[in-house]
C-alpha cells in the first residue's frame, strides 16, 4: 500500500510504501507526547511535523 505523507515544514508531499498501515495506531503515536518520532514506511519523521497521511488511491485493474 501507499501512503501520502504531508509534512508542516515541507510544500512537498513524500509517497511511501508500506506493508501495513493502521490509522488509529499511527494517530495514537503523533499525539503520544512522550515519542519524538514516527517511522512510516521507509521514512522517519517529527511526530510534531506530521501533518496528513492518508492511502494513495490506486486506479482498479480493468476487467476483460
């Protein structure tokens, strides 16, 4: 799956692949004061400069 990641300090969003993405799980952890950073994908970021993450919508296969 992709993923969206807008950051506060950048006009430029990254894509990231990950294996798994749990929204509710990745929300407790940005507003988690006592953590410094999130590892999403291959990416680790300020938990405090995460501004948007949300799954990239991939076109569906045609079907013959």
């Amino acid at each position: 799956m992709k993923l969206i990641i807008e950051r506060h300090s950048s006009s430029e969003a990254k894509t990231v692949e990950v294996t798994e993405y749990d929204a509710k799980l990745l929300n407790e952890q940005i507003n988690d004061e006592t953590i410094n950073t999130v590892v999403i994908g291959d990416k680790i970021i300020s938990r405090i400069d995460v501004k948007l993450v949300e799954p990239v919508e991939e076109p569906a296969e045609p079907t013959t």
